[in-house]
C-alpha cells in the first residue's frame, strides 16, 4: 500500500478497515458524497446490504460516521491503494458520487476496467454529460434531474387541486 493512501479515524468510532466482509451480504461500495453517502449507506444497510464508504476527508467521515454502520476508509477514491483496500474485485455493485463528474467518471471507468465491477452507477452534475457514461455502460444518475421532475410534479399537483 502507498504511504498515506488511508488512515483510519480516530474520535468518531473506532472501525477495521479491513474487518471480515458481512457473509451472504451484498456488498456495495459507495465512493464520495459526505451527505449523499450516508443516506445511501443507511438505506442499503437498512436493506441488508454490506456498504463500505470511501470518504475525502476527515469531516465527510464525521458526516458518513453519525448515520452509516458500515466500514468507511478516509482518502482519495482515485487511488489505487485505496481501491484495493475497498476490496473492490468483491464488490456487486459501486456508487461513484463525489461533487466532480470527472472524478465519477474516472473511478467508475477503473473500477469497470481494473476490478471488474460491472454495475456501476455514478452521480453527475451535469445531465448532458449522460452519454459518455451510457457508452461506458455506466448507470448514470442527475441529482438535478431528479429534484427538478419532483419539484415540478408537486407543483402541477397543487395547480390542479387548486383549480378544482
């Protein structure tokens, strides 16, 4: 391993980061996004799904920590130390969601290409950058999208039960 390519936290909770994997689990890596993560984390566990979560940093593990029970690695989730040390090639699945669509975008083609990992879904930022995900076979997914299809289907919902 690269010198410095993880660490483990101290004063949250203390954790192995190379603890058994839960047996017979779905075992999901999620990489990035303090926020987004943890919410995923907690409803795959919920689930019954293994998660580990990669963190950038000490305050996104802070953020991941109070919700997520899984494992959480702390570093950059372009590295290949830090890849290995997710166990990745046991993966069924990864979440690449960090706030940069290159950086999606780069850890979702290694972890295709290097690990093997064939069901991949990335965030990105940018909706019209779908397709060189779909060309990659990436599963693609807009935040923004999302919010603004449900934001806009509530609005037409109380326009209509207001003309009513």
């Amino acid at each position: 391993m690269g010198k410095g390519a993880y660490q483990e936290c101290q004063g949250v909770r203390t954790m192995k980061l190379f603890e058994a994997q839960k047996k017979n689990l779905p075992y999901t890596v999620i990489a990035g996004g303090a926020g987004f993560a943890a919410a995923l984390a907690e409803i795959l566990e919920a689930q019954g799904s293994d998660v580990l979560v990669i963190a950038r940093s000490q305050e996104a593990f802070r953020a991941i920590a109070s919700s997520c029970k899984g494992r959480i690695l702390v570093g950059d989730c372009t590295d290949m130390d830090m890849l290995r040390a997710a166990n990745l090639e046991k993966a069924a699945m990864v979440v690449a969601a960090t706030d940069d669509d290159n950086v999606n975008l780069l850890v979702a083609q290694l972890i295709k290409e290097v690990f093997g990992v064939q069901h991949i879904v990335a965030i990105i930022n940018e909706p019209e950058r779908e397709c060189v995900y779909r060309e990659l076979s990436v599963t693609a997914v807009s935040p923004v999208l999302i919010s603004a299809q449900a934001i806009a289907g509530r609005l037409l919902s109380v326009q209509k039960e207001d003309s009513l």
